[in-house]
C-alpha cells in the first residue's frame, strides 16, 4: 500500500513540475526553490501515514504548481513584482573595482569571490570588469576585454536598474528608438553594451 502510495505521488510530482518547465537545481529562482520544499514536505504526508488520504497532498501540490505558473506569468509583465519575487543581480565587481559594502551585504568574504572566479578559471581578479551575484546564486564573470550588455526595455517596460547601469538616461533611449520610427512599447527586447552597441528586437518580431 505505501509503495503504491509512493508512486502515485512520484507520477503526479513529475508531471506538475514538467508543467512549470525544466531548470536545474542551481538555476532555480527563490521562489521556485521556496516551492520546490514545500512540494517535498506535502509529498511525504502521505507517504509516511497510510491514515491520510492522497488528496491531502495532491490538493495543495496542485494549488502550489499552479500558484507558481501564475506568479512566473505576472513577474514578466510587472519589473517591480518581479524585482520582489526574484531580487536583482548583485555587482560584486563593478567597473573593475570591487564594490565592498555589496560583498558584506551579500555575506560573501573576498576568499569566496576569488575561489568562486577560480571555478571559472579566472586566476587574476584585476582582470575582471563585472562579477554578478545572480538571482539563482550564481555568479557571473566578465573580463575587460568582454562587453557587458544591459537590457534597458523588456516587453516594452524600462528596466530602471539596467538603464542606470548602462550609463544612459530614459530619454535617451527614448530619442534613439524615434531615430528609428518606434516608441518603447513596440519594443520586445532592447539592449545596449558599455560601448555603446544597441540590439533591438521589436514585438512584432516574435
């Protein structure tokens, strides 16, 4: 009976997670992590106690995968939802100079910087232009010689925290897309390099 158990609530794990899409473990957002426990503690139930019945468990798997897609639709339209719900990317390094107070904010010790960019076979942190704590707990490193690019409009929204990173201002961007014969809200995906390169990719492109 338990190992029948067992295996309904197996099948019906798989089959809800495939609908919120693939990821690896390390690549999971806070909120999909968050889930990710509290599916596995709702599986054990009934598991454990032959007494309670499945729908006890399936019920608010159900509720959790579903409540999951939904907040994955509403963060890509709402930047301030999602900001929320995700955080932001952290510049441990920035413009070549370690930005100290972002290290103590984030709990990390210069020793962990420099054994996590020794993982990505970077041996010298001079030669480092941006670090990045992603939102996944990732980091993410850039050489001087590379080009770190910003996306400033996202489905036609401003994306605040890259437009100042990238140095420009919103009318800026704003006069550059009427050079061009469009507005921001026909905008799927606009990015923009330190060196100025623009990569546009408009809605009715998609």
């Amino acid at each position: 009976m338990i190992l029948l158990r067992t295996v309904i609530i197996y099948i019906v794990l798989i089959g809800f997670i495939r609908m919120t899409g693939k990821r690896q473990i390390g690549e999971l957002q806070l909120s999909e992590l968050v889930t990710t426990f509290l599916l596995s503690e709702l599986a054990t139930i009934p598991i454990t106690d032959p007494d309670i019945p499945l729908l006890f468990a399936i019920v608010p798997i159900l509720f959790l995968i579903s409540l999951e897609i939904i907040i994955s639709f509403i963060v890509t339209k709402c930047v301030t939802l999602k900001r929320f719900v995700d955080g932001s990317p952290s510049f441990l390094i920035k413009k070549g100079k370690i930005d100290i107070k972002e290290l103590k904010k984030q709990r990390i010790s210069a020793e962990e910087l420099m054994s996590a960019l020794r993982i990505k076979d970077i041996s010298s942190v001079s030669s480092i232009e941006y670090a990045l704590l992603e939102q996944n707990g990732q980091l993410s490193a850039f050489k001087k010689d590379d080009d770190l690019e910003h996306a400033v409009i996202v489905d036609g929204r401003f994306n605040l925290y890259n437009l100042t990173l990238s140095g420009l201002s919103e009318s800026d961007i704003r006069n550059r897309l009427k050079a061009r014969g469009c507005v921001p809200e026909d905008i799927f995906l606009y990015t923009v390099t330190d060196n100025g390169s623009e990569f546009i990719m408009k809605k009715q492109d998609v």
